[in-house]
C-alpha cells in the first residue's frame, strides 16, 4: 500500500497502485457480512473534533495505508452499502470507549496501556482496541433496546 506516494502521479504505475488500493478497500468492505446482519456499530469518528491527536493519528495511519483515504471515506463508503443492503448503521460516539472496562464498566484513564487494556478494578485484561469495539457495541445495543426491543445478528467495527 506504501507503493503509491512513490509513483508518479498520473503514470500507469501510479493508477495501478490506486486500483490496488480501491481492491483492498472493496475486500474489507464486502468481507462485512451485510447479508446477515440487521444493524452495523460504528464508532462515529465525525464527532471526533478537528486537528486533535485522536484524529491525527488515526487519519496518519490510515493514509499511510490507504493512500488518499481517510477513515470517515471509507465509513461513508461502508454507510453506502449498508444502505443498499438494507441494514441498519448505528453511528456511536467513541467517547471513554478506551477508558471503560467492558466487562464490569468501571471507567478510568488509568485502564489503558498501550495497547494493552487493564481494568483496575476487576482485571480484566485484553487488546485495548477490542475493548473499546466492545464498549461500542454494548452502547449500541443499549441504544437499541430502548428504541426496537431485542435485536439478532450485530457486528461491532
Ligand atoms: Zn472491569
């Protein structure tokens, strides 16, 4: 993926490249099993304010893979096909989604480490970016349950 800045734009080479990458994208996309599920929990980067660390990492590492692509396109292309498949898209706002234990709830800044997430108060302990998918899921089956009742077949992004 790091093939593109180094092409030319606008050669053969460079359009391959950004062919290569729009196949990438096309594969993560349909690997979403939208045939089966009824709602997607998305984290609701948009609510993430401009030019703060969160984004700018987030935005560095995106684009240090997918060329030109930030993670809000590739969300606005994930929105598109849900749309089209009839499925529901759940945007959640990420906020203390990294701090909060997703077993017990406890929430503190002191929970994360890296990459790894701790809970200081039960020990809880696995990969901190699961973690915090968990806790956007379980935010949005809460939101769920008081809206439409009980919901089958969710996928957490
Ligand atoms: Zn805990």
């Amino acid at each position: 993926m790091n093939k593109i800045h180094r092409k030319q734009p606008g050669s053969k080479a460079f359009k391959r490249a950004l062919k290569e990458r729009d196949y990438y994208i096309n594969r993560i996309v349909k690997e979403i099993p939208l045939a089966e599920v009824k709602t997607l929990v998305l984290e609701n980067i948009k609510d993430i304010k401009k030019n703060t660390r969160k984004e700018k990492k987030l935005n560095k590492e995106f684009r240090s893979k997918f060329q030109r692509w930030t993670y809000s396109k590739l969300i606005s292309r994930i929105q598109q096909l849900s749309e089209v498949g009839g499925v529901h898209c759940q945007m959640i706002a990420p906020a203390y989604t990294s701090q909060t234990c997703s077993k017990c709830g406890f929430v503190h800044t002191l929970n994360r480490n890296g990459e790894i997430f701790k809970c200081r108060q039960c020990g809880y302990t696995l990969d901190t970016d699961y973690n915090a998918s968990l806790n956007i899921l379980n935010l949005g089956l809460a939101q769920q349950s008081m809206v439409a009742g009980n919901m089958k077949g969710n996928v957490c992004l």
